[in-house]
C-alpha cells in the first residue's frame, strides 16, 4: 500500500490541475505547464533511492 501512496497523489495533483485550467480557475498556459513543475517538485514519487538509476555505478555488471 505504501508504494501505491505516492504515485496516486502525485497523478491526483496532475488531473487537479487539469480540471482547474478546463474550469477556467487557472491561466490554461499554467495549467498546461503545472504537471511538469509537479513531477519536477515530486521527483521522490516516481524516482526512488533504491531503484533510480545511478550513472556513478556503471552500466556494465
């Protein structure tokens, strides 16, 4: 349950700010640019520490 948490915030907060511009409440120009900005924020959400790639390691095993 806990790593579903994160990502259905984090797609929550997406399609908010989609409705919000779509209902007029918000500039469309920021709420096209808004779910960039919350993946940029949230980037824990969907790169892990201990599943992101690290390019220090070295691609080869």
């Amino acid at each position: 349950m806990k790593s579903l948490l994160a990502p259905l915030l984090l797609a929550s907060a997406m399609l908010g700010a989609a409705l919000l511009g779509s209902a007029g409440l918000i500039a469309k120009e920021i709420a096209q640019t808004l779910p960039f900005l919350v993946l940029a924020v949230s980037s824990p959400a969907w790169l892990r520490g201990d599943r992101s790639c690290n390019l220090l390691k070295g691609a080869s095993r």
